[in-house]
C-alpha cells in the first residue's frame, strides 16, 4: 500500500485527502492553523456523493513529523510554491512522486526545476468545494479530476494512482496530454474566478444573472480556447457551452480566488491568469480581455 502526504490541506486537500483515507489508505495531513481541531474532532465532508467524518486523522505540523512517504499530493493555493523546497524535500525518498493539485500554469515546471520532472505528475479538480470551517468541507458539486504526468505519456505508477482514486469513490480520468487538460481548466477558471473578483466580490450565479454576465464570460473563454488551440491543444468551441451548461447549476458558487480577495488572501494571479497570458501572447494570440482582466485584478490587488 502506498502511503500518502497531503500538503495543503484546505478544501481540495482535505476532501480528496480525506476521500482516500476513508478508502483504507494511509494518508497523512500536514495541517496548520486546522492542526488542533482536526487532531481533535477529526475531519468531517459533506458531500453531494455522501457524508464521511473521519474521526481519528493522522496529520502533523512539521513534514518531519509525517516523514517519508511514497506520495505527495499538492494542494496548496499557487501562492505558497516558494516553500515547495523546504516542505516537500524532508518527505521525500528515491521513489517518490509528487502530484500537484494546483490551479493554473507553471506548477508542475516549478516543482520538476526543484525535485526532477519524472517524479512530477498533474491533477485538474473539476469540482465545486468550500472549506467552511476548521476541520469542515462543504462539497456542492462535480468531483471528477484529471491525472496525467507532467511528461506526456501513460505510465504504470499512472495507472495505479488513477486507479487508487477511483477505488475512492472519485471520479478519476487519465490525461495523456495534461497540459490540455490544465488549458481546459483555465477556459472554466480564468472567466470565473477573475470576473467574480471583479465585478465586486460576487458568486457565480449573480455574475451570470447580470446583464452582459454570460456575454463577458463567452468573450474570454472564447481567447482561451484560442490560446490553447495555438498551442497545439485540441479544444473546440462547444467547449464553451459545456462549461456554462455545467455552471449555472451551480447557483451561488464562490469561486476560490474570490474568496482568497474578499478575504484578503493572497490570490493566484500569476498561475491563473499572469502565465497564461503570457504563453498565449507567445504564441501569437490576441487577447485584449484577458489582458484587461489581468490588469484590473492586479490594480484591485494593489489598492484593496
């Protein structure tokens, strides 16, 4: 049996976390300001595919404390990736993988730039979850994630991580190419998450309840698609309508960075919207939506 490292442990952490360890998987958390309440209470999800508490969890403050461990699964916001060094080395032995569970691009480079590319493989959450409160997640909606190497191509420590997932009641596909996967993640996230910022701190269902609302969003996922198609990733333009048809469900989904600046939180600028910019425009696209929204989120950043 594989044993696992959650570092991160927010909402995406903590419920896939908490997911494999409901499945009879070792699995340890690396928890901060959480740390006593979980030690204590242990770590409850309410799910749309079913209730768990986990009364005892194994966790820790210190990567020391959790040791080696044969995988460590990346949850922290991309804010945080300055400490990638000092918090994943100690638990680290000659086999062991990293899975990054991170939005965005450039995650997946900075941690092969530290530990080895090969070690490295990718996760795209598709899935709507909220960390409520200490030792609490709130799961609404979707759950499905895509798992592929961060070097393109399938591999049997792919299989057996998809498959691990999947023995835990997760929807888990294989992504031979994951780059794609992670551009089809930004057509959802770069609209939504940067929009919900900007128009003032709202959900997902009042932004698209505005006015221009959908227009706004169709607009930038339309130069997304058109900077991953650029790149060499095949995403047609009914990619689009499937992710507005997956979104209006939702209702009042607060997306993460936007709770991240209602809050006061660092925000993943670089990682959701700064990188992706900057390989489009790279590759030729234009993309003036994306360029303002990228500007006005930073300009709020600096005022708020």
């Amino acid at each position: 049996m594989r044993s696992f490292a959650i570092v991160g442990a927010g909402a995406v952490g903590s419920y896939y976390g908490g997911r494999l360890a409901a499945a009879g998987n070792n699995v340890r958390f690396l928890l901060r300001s959480d740390y006593h309440i979980v030690n204590k209470k242990g770590l409850v999800v309410e799910s749309i595919d079913g209730d768990f508490h986990l009364p005892e969890v194994n966790c820790a403050t210190t990567p020391e404390e959790i040791g080696l461990v044969d995988v460590v699964i990346v949850a922290w916001k991309a804010t945080s990736n300055h400490s990638f060094e000092e918090v994943i080395r100690p638990m680290l032995h000659k086999k062991t993988v990293i899975v990054t569970l991170q939005n965005g691009l450039g995650n997946t480079e900075a941690l092969g730039e530290l530990f080895g590319i090969n070690r490295v493989l990718g996760v795209m959450c598709f899935v709507c979850i909220n960390r409520i409160e200490a030792g609490l997640i709130r799961h609404t909606g979707g759950g499905m994630i895509a798992m592929g190497e961060a070097v393109p191509g399938v591999t049997d420590r792919l299989r057996e991580l998809v498959a691990i997932f999947q023995d835990a009641n997760v929807v888990c596909e294989m992504a031979e190419n994951f780059a794609e996967a992670q551009w089809r993640k930004l057509v959802w996230n770069i609209p939504f998450n940067g929009l919900c910022i900007t128009e003032g701190g709202i959900d997902t269902g009042e932004l698209l309840a505005l006015p221009d609302g959908e227009e706004k969003v169709r607009a930038l996922m339309a130069e997304v698609i058109a900077g991953a198609r650029a790149l060499g990733f095949k995403i047609g333009d009914s990619f689009a309508n499937t992710q507005l048809d997956r979104t209006y469900p939702m209702g009042p989904y607060q997306p993460s960075s936007m709770i991240d600046f209602v809050n006061g939180y660092p925000v993943e600028v670089e990682a959701i919207w700064g990188e992706p910019l900057r390989r489009a425009k790279a590759a030729g696209v234009s993309t003036p939506r994306l360029e303002e929204l990228d500007t006005r989120i930073r300009a709020m950043l600096k005022h708020r």
